[in-house]
C-alpha cells in the first residue's frame, strides 16, 4: 500500500529550528475502487434502476432519463440524463443518488452531466412504466 508524505513547518517555530519545526505526516491511500471489475453498460443499467425520481415511485431507467452511458479504461463512467422538467427541485440529488450507485459496482470516476436536448416527454418511459403509473 503506498502512503502520502506531507510535511508541515510550524510557524512558531524560528527558521532553521531543525526537527522541532517539521512534522510528518503518514497518509495511507485509500482502497482503489473495484480494480478487477470489469464495468459493461448493463451494470451501470442495472445499478440505475435502484434510482427513483422521489416524485414518482419509478426508476430513472424506466422513466427514460438516461441518455447515454459511456464506459472508459480505469472504470470511468460518464452518464448523460435528463430530469422530468427543467424545474426539478430534486435535480442535484438524482444525480448524486445515480453517481452513488454506480460507484458501488466498482466504477473510479463518475461524471453526471444533465442535458436538456432531447427534451424528456412521457413516451420516453417503457411500458412497465407506463403501467405503473396508468399512462396508456
């Protein structure tokens, strides 16, 4: 496991004080995420469908949030969603809700970027969530 030093001089201290003015500090790196999982888009799919809008009682895989989902080298993941309307008061929080779930299946780094284009409209849902929500 490799550490971090950090070295910090006390102001108190007068230059040239030697070993009274300097600390060390060890850091010990975390735990890399996952490294011998291999994400693949239906694990980013299926770790979003943990995620609901809280005003409707359906995933913002089934509501058709997503967009896009890209996988790079190293496990990052890079997600384009849109929100119900541009108004969404829970905005931030869906997206950091969907960046928590993908990190737990292993992902590094996760960038939840929000579009607006296209616009979301309700036949973006699927089927199951039409039914659920008794949309026709």
């Amino acid at each position: 496991m490799g550490f971090k030093k950090v070295i910090g001089i006390k102001k108190e201290e007068p230059a040239g004080a030697g070993e009274k003015g300097v600390t060390l500090t060890k850091f010990e790196k975390p735990e890399a995420a996952k490294s011998d999982v291999v994400l693949t888009e239906d694990d980013v799919y299926n770790a979003l469908q943990n995620v609901y809008d809280p005003e409707i009682p359906v995933s913002i895989v089934d509501l058709g949030l997503i967009y896009d989902v890209k996988i790079s080298s190293g496990n990052n993941v890079s997600i384009k969603m849109s929100l119900t309307t541009p108004g969404c008061g829970m905005g931030a929080m869906i997206a950091q809700q969907a960046e928590a779930a993908v990190r737990e299946i292993g992902a590094n780094n996760v960038l939840v970027e929000v579009v607006w284009d296209p616009p979301w409209n309700p036949d973006m849902m699927s089927e199951d969530a039409k039914a659920k929500l008794g949309i026709a």
